[in-house]
C-alpha cells in the first residue's frame, strides 16, 4: 500500500484542509490507490505509451494575429488592478 | 589538491514568431500591461490552446542546425506549480518526449582548440508573465504580456568545464539563433535568458559534486562572472570542511554574488503529465525536408569557408562570422572590392571603430557595404591611396556621396604619373643638401624624411612604391 502525504499532496495543490479533512480525503485516496495498483499490475511492456485517447495528429495554426485583446473588459473580473496589471497579494522572491 | 568545475546550461530561447504558441495574440515587446494577453494566454475557462506551426518550424530549423535527431513525434505535457504569473497552474512544455534530441555546437574558446558542447535536448514550451514586487505596498503586480510567448529549452550536456567555456557556448548559441534568425537576440529585453548548474569535484573524481542552479542570468558577462564566483563559493565550502547544497540560486550582477532563493526551498514536484488539451506533433518528412532546404550558411561553415577560401586567419574569420549581420556586411563589401584580406580590415578597422564611436549597429552604418565596397576598389585599383581613403571614408561617413564622384571633384587621384613625382622627388632633394649628405654618409633613417616631405609636397597623393624607388635613384645619383 502506497504510503500518501496528504499534506504534501494539500500544499502542492495550496489546499488549506482541516485534520479531519486529511484523514477523510487520505481514505478515499487509498481506494483510488488500491485500483491504480491493480492497474499497474498489468504487464504493459510491449504497448506504447498513450499520449492521448484520440487517434489524431496537432493541427497547427498558422502565424499571425488573430485575437483582439479587451483588457478592460477582462480585468473586471479581477479584484484589484492598477496601471493595467493584476494585483495580488505580494509573493515573496 | 586541485578541483575541477563541471557546468551544463539550460538556455531559453524566445522564437521571434508574430504570435503566441498557443494563441493568436501578438508577441512585441514593450507593449502597455496586459494589452498583449488574450482569454486563451489568461487561461480563462473553456479556452483551448492550438500550436503556432511558425514555432514547430523554428524548432526543427535548430535542431537541423546542431546536427540533432527531429522526433517526428513529441508531445506536450503540462508541468503543474502555482505561481500569480502563471495564470493556468501550469505551463504547456515538453518532458519526455522532446521535438528536438541530442546535437552538438562547436564553440570557440580564445586560445583553444575548437571544443564540441554536447546538446541534450531542446524542447517548446510557452513562456510565463512578469512580476512586478517592488511597485506596490505588500502586493505584487501581474503584466501576462509574455504568457503565451514561444520559448526553445535548450540544454547542454555537463561538457563545459570553465566559466570561459560556458561565456562562450551561450555567445555561439546566441549567433546561431540570430543566423536561423529564430530569434531576435536581444538579451537585455530578455530573448535569451541562462540557467547554469554548477558544480566542482576533485581532478579525477569519477562522480559529480553537488549542484547548485543559477537562475535567469541574461548577459555573456553575467554568465561568466556568476559561474566563477559559484565555482569559488563551492570550493570555499568544500575546502573549509563544509558541504554544497542543492540549491537555486539568484545572481546578483551589482553585488557580484549569488543567493539563494528562499522561494523556491520547496522542492519541486512538478508532477508533469501529457496536456489532454494538445494532441501529438507528427512531422512528415516533407516537412523537415523544408525546413533542411531553407537552412542559411551556418557560423561555423562560414568561418571554415573565410578560412580556406577567402585566406582569412582564424581570428579574423570568427570576428566576421560571429554576427550574421557582420558577415553579410563584409561579404557585401568584398563581392565589390574583390580583396577579401583588404575587406576584412577595413569591416573590422575603420568601419568598427567609427560604428562604435557613434553607437550603431553595422545595419546602421551611414556608409552601406557596396560603397565602402567601391572605395576598396579604388584602393585595390591604385586610384587613391590607402591615406586618402580613410580621409575619403570620412567624408562619405559624414555626408554620404558617391565614390567616384568624390574622387574626381576632390581630385583626390593619386599621382602614378613618374614625370610628375620625379619633379617633386628632384625638389625636395635640391632644398635639402644637409640630409643628403646625411644619407650619403650612411645615416638611413633620413630617407623616411624624404618620403615624408614628398608625399606631403604630393597632398597625400604620389604612390608610395613609386616615391620609394624614384628617390632611391635620385639619392644614389
């Protein structure tokens, strides 16, 4: 049985979760585990790694500019701007 | 005991595409915040990203270039860490299955043999935004213009053992983006930033010392400097009984030092996965095919071709090829002089000095190649002499004008006519009787003053062969 970090998974993902929230979510993700060990189980040695379920090629797109930008309409939703940027709380560097 | 410094970079190359990877959003620099990032750059719900051919294409044209496998299979993954610049959680890049595989770079070290830099891999991925930390009381501004831009990952193997070799892998680098002209080259707006590991081992040791990355260093100096103070600092540690840390590191180019960075302590779990939202790139043949065909002459052949064809020396050779804009320059002016040896001198002497005098680039020059092309011809041709050229060189700096024209109105034809020098010759060695029985008495020296008071006499203009001789013949007498 894979031994999980619920509070390593919680920061990586920046989840604030109670005690009991962890002890919760750990369970159901020792289920998922258990089927994802079942699954590893199988011998898949010769079979290509599957990069995606459709059987189709990336279409490219040609370069140029096609987007026209409404800066004023998209920053409504954010909750603080100032000179055209995004404002958030400070990130330490 | 003597340590030996082991040193690989990671170099982000920004493709010069109009667009973005992803979108069809524009992707100048310098654009007014926010203004150049559109919904699918922003990551905003129900947006899907679809790949900018133009940057698949660059890709291809530099691994064809470093001599590298094409996979004509790779896939998009999606490497997961939250960070404000990065709208999404995560930023569209390659892991295990990168477009380009391993090549090579020949760099040039000054004073070394020619070295070959292994090439591990070079992958696309989109860039991230910009943070602004010091403009606001306890808030960080987000400018998203650069999300969305195409970047090439490239990434040497661990072969440079010098801060030196690392300067100069970064700098070939540099040329060779700027002849595939994949990227415009500018360092200071950030086009091509380096990420160097470092670390030192005892001469000998078969295992790799503990790592340190230096993050985001964007000049050649930089690198350099940054890369020896680290390679000191670990060999400090090491000496002084302590160990090296794994760590990421800032330098801090005013301070000449680097400093970890708190930020990023966590280590990094990236948990990359395939992006279901991109399919996988498939490139046929005809389209690598293309690509192979459109490659320009690269550095390294011009330099190699300067070299047994032009007769150029080495260094001469690699002054010339380093920029593309110089060689084209050069090889404009030699196409209408026909003297390459002649062509370099003056592309690296005189047009060199007066373009960084005045601060320009050579694709700014006031005199444009054919011109300076046509004065070396009239040098070559025995129209004017070397003299008179760079005084001529000035003039057309100044005011432009043609060659000949100048030429005839100026009078500036030099004297090849020996009647005319032999009057002059025979002048100047009348009024002179004390340095000819100077000369006469052994004292060689005196004969420069000779040729000095003639081609002064001459404004400049006798042929020096012919002054030479005549006034031999005429002292001799």
């Amino acid at each position: 049985m894979a031994d999980i970090d619920i509070q390593h998974l919680a920061n990586l993902a920046q989840l604030e979760l109670s005690q009991q929230e962890i002890s919760v979510v750990g369970e159901d993700l020792q289920r998922i585990m258990i089927m994802v060990d079942q699954m590893q189980a199988i011998d898949t040695s010769n079979v290509e790694p599957l990069a995606h379920p459709l059987d189709a090629r990336q279409r490219l797109r040609p370069d140029q500019i096609t987007e026209t930008i409404e800066r004023d309409l998209y920053q409504q939703g954010a909750p603080a701007t100032a000179d055209g940027l995004y404002l958030v709380p400070r990130v330490v560097e | 005991m003597s340590w030996e410094s082991v040193i690989g970079l990671e170099v982000h190359v920004q493709l010069a595409t109009n667009s973005k990877i992803f979108s069809g959003a524009p992707t100048a620099f310098g654009a007014e915040p926010n203004t150049q990032a559109c919904v699918v750059d922003l990551g905003l719900p129900g947006v899907l990203p679809v790949l900018n051919e133009e940057a698949v294409r660059m890709a291809v044209k530099f691994g064809l270039a470093i001599g590298a496998e094409i996979h004509p299979y790779s896939v998009f993954d999606r490497k997961n860490y939250f960070y404000p610049d990065l709208p999404k959680g995560y930023q569209i890049s390659q892991f295990e299955q990168p477009i380009v595989g391993r090549g090579s770079l020949t760099v040039h070290v000054e004073g070394c043999e020619p070295q070959q830099v292994g090439i591990t891999r070079a992958h696309l991925e989109e860039d991230a935004g910009k943070s602004i930390h010091d403009a606001y009381a306890g808030l960080t501004g987000i400018d998203l213009n650069r999300t969305g831009t195409p970047l090439l990952e490239v990434v040497s193997e661990p072969d440079l053992r010098t801060a030196a070799e690392a300067a100069a892998y970064f700098r070939q680098l540099h040329s060779l983006v700027r002849y595939l002209k994949i990227c415009d080259g500018n360092l200071a707006e950030g086009s091509m930033r380096c990420d160097a590991n470092v670390s030192v081992r005892r001469v000998g040791d078969p295992e790799l010392g503990v790592r340190a990355e230096i993050k985001n260093i964007n000049s050649f100096r930089f690198v350099e400097m940054a890369i020896t103070y680290e390679i000191e600092r670990q060999i400090e540690l090491l000496e002084s009984g302590g160990t090296v840390a794994r760590d990421t590191r800032l330098y801090d180019a005013e301070r000449n030092e680097t400093r970890s960075m708190r930020s990023k302590e966590l280590s990094n779990d990236y948990r990359y996965f395939p992006d279901p939202d991109l399919l996988p790139i498939e490139l046929d043949q005809s389209f690598i095919d293309a690509v192979a065909a459109d490659l320009p002459e690269l550095p390294e052949a011009k330099l190699k071709r300067y070299v047994a064809q032009l007769e150029l020396s080495d260094y001469d050779a690699a002054w010339l090829t380093q920029d593309p804009e110089v060689a084209e320059f050069f090889e404009a002016v030699f196409a209408q002089a026909g003297n390459a040896k002649l062509a370099a001198n003056w592309v690296m002497g005189e047009l060199s000095a007066a373009l960084n005098k005045a601060e320009l680039s050579i694709a700014e020059s006031p005199v444009p190649a054919a011109t300076l092309g046509e004065l070396l011809q009239r040098i070559a041709d025995g129209t004017v002499s070397g003299k008179i050229a760079k005084g001529l060189f000035d003039t057309l700096w100044q005011s432009g004008g043609d060659v000949d024209t100048i030429i005839a109105s100026e009078g500036l034809q030099q004297v090849t006519d020996s009647g005319e020098i032999q009057a002059m010759v025979d002048e100047i060695v009348a009024a002179n009787p004390d340095q000819v029985a100077q000369f006469l008495s052994g004292k060689d020296k005196v004969f420069g003053f000779f040729v000095g008071q003639v081609m002064k006499a001459s404004k400049g203009k006798a042929n020096p062969a012919q002054v030479n001789e005549l006034l031999r013949a005429a002292l001799k007498k």
